[in-house]
C-alpha cells in the first residue's frame, strides 16, 4: 500500500469507534461521503484509486492511500487488515459493490479484529445484486420498473411479441463467474438486433436481463442505511461517461426528486440492506416519470 497524504492530527478522534477506513475511489460520490462522515465528527481515511482522487486531496480527509491489491486478489484481506490495524479504525465503509462483495467475503476475519463492516449479509448482497430479483421486489413495492425478463425466458415465451421494442440487455448478476453481457447495456432496436445479440449470449443467457427501453437520463441515488434507517443521501443525473457506450459518471448534475429518493429506502429497507449503497433510476424530465434501473 502507499500513503498518498499524510495524517492530520488535528482531525484524529481518541475514540476507537469514531474512526472509520472509507474505501471511496476517486468520484464525486466519494467526496460526498468523506465530506459527510467527517462534518458528523468521524475521523476518515480515505482508500482512493489514484493519487488524483478528490478525496486524497480533500480537507476533510484525515489521510489517505493507495492499495496494492483489488478485493478479488487473494492478497486483498492481509493488506486491508494491516492498514486497519495500522490506523486503528473501529469500521471500515465500502461504496463499490466489488468492495462490498471482497470485503463480505472476509467478514469473520473483520469480527475476530472486531471492526465493524458497512455492508450487508452475504445473502441479502447477492439478492441485491440480482437484477431480477430486486426488478421481482419493485412489482411487490409498487415501483415504478420496466417491463422485462431474463433473455432465455424471452426466447422460450417468443421474442417476436412478448415484449415491445426497443430492448434494452443488461447483465443479471455481476458478482458471478458465469458470462457477462461485456457492456453496461446493449441495445435492440427490432428482433433481427435481438437474435444478433442472443447468438453472442447465448451460452450465459440466463444472466442477461432484457427489459423494455424507457426515455430519459440515468439518475443515480447513493444512500446510507444503518439498521433500517436512512442517514445520508444524494442524487444526481449522469449527463457523460467515460467510455460513452457506458461506464464511470464524468460528469453530473445536481438534482432533488423525492420520490425517487422515497422509493430507494423502500427498496433498500426491504432487503434489509446495510452501509452505502447506489441505485439507479431512468428519471424523464418531461413527464417527470421514472424506472428503476
């Protein structure tokens, strides 16, 4: 690992349980969430991607540092470990769902150091990072979702009629090894665009979500959640990304729709979830409509 900014004294708690290790990459929504925790009295150091990560520069950081290894690398827990014990933090704070699920993965290891992790159990993470079966939940809720199914249900049901185009095809669950639809959404304009695409998933087509396209832009709400009640939330439209076929937010725009943000909690309470977690709507500015992502 490497320390990229050094410790502010000026910020250190003498409290054990006040300091917590936020793994936050380089984004905005990092920022949002060091920025948060330390105004509400916390001591923050900050796991960032790169040393240009907002975070590492950020005033509120009491430090911050670079790992050697991602959470799917077998060295990941000694080194998350080491740098824990080193700081002596009483809770570590993932935001990606890749650290969540390195991190889940390691829990009793985490218990025996007796830090605690933001995150849910192994089985709520896995229903939560199903597609289909928050897509499933939304029904139950009341929630406004596209209509859609899993790509080797729709050819077995006739994709001639079943569901009205443009498709939208997006990968089911990411945390598996199983294949995976290789961008954040492929398209269907008609049915020959969704044999074409079928002949390339074929093989992994039960991890393929196809749902019917709704108009609008992508809005993204990060939330915290700590025993059934929210504590920290925003929103905001991702206008670009990089790559544009869809990847990481680039650039935002500040907004506010409450009842996007009413029905996140919903979701998030009824799985049960625990620490920060991002859900993502289609939010149409001109009807004021939307869908869960």
């Amino acid at each position: 690992m490497k320390q990229i900014k050094s410790i502010d004294h000026k910020l250190c708690q003498s409290d054990r349980n006040r300091r917590v290790l936020a793994i936050v990459g380089d984004t905005q929504v990092g920022l949002w969430v060091v920025r948060s925790l330390a105004r509400n009295g916390l001591e923050v150091h900050a796991i960032v991607n790169t040393i240009h990560g907002q975070s590492a520069h950020s005033r509120y950081s009491t430090s911050a540092w670079l790992l050697d290894n991602n959470p799917s690398l077998p060295e990941f827990a000694d080194e998350i470990l080491q740098l824990a014990d080193q700081l002596n933090v009483g809770s570590i704070m993932p935001v990606s769902e890749g650290f969540h699920n390195g991190l889940i993965s390691i829990r009793d290891r985490l218990d025996l150091a007796n830090i605690h992790l933001f995150s849910p159990s192994r089985e709520i993470f896995d229903k939560a990072t199903d597609k289909d079966y928050v897509h499933q939940l939304c029904l139950e809720l009341n929630i406004p979702v596209a209509k859609g199914m899993c790509l080797d249900e729709l050819m077995e049901k006739g994709p001639e009629s079943t569901l009205t185009y443009p498709l939208v095809l997006r990968t089911r669950k990411q945390n598996v090894r199983s294949g995976k639809v290789p961008l954040k959404a492929a398209y269907a304009r008609n049915l020959q665009e969704l044999l074409n695409w079928h002949r390339q998933f074929e093989s992994f087509a039960d991890n393929v979500l196809v749902q019917e396209y709704h108009p609008g832009a992508e809005e993204h709400v990060q939330i915290l959640m700590h025993d059934g009640e929210m504590f920290m939330t925003g929103d905001y439209i991702g206008e670009h990304h990089m790559p544009l076929a869809g990847g990481v937010t680039v650039q935002r725009i500040s907004c506010h729709h409450q009842e996007v943000i009413d029905d996140t909690v919903k979701i998030l309470k009824a799985l049960n979830w625990q620490g920060i977690a991002g859900v993502q709507f289609h939010f149409d500015p001109e009807t004021g409509r939307y869908i869960f992502l």
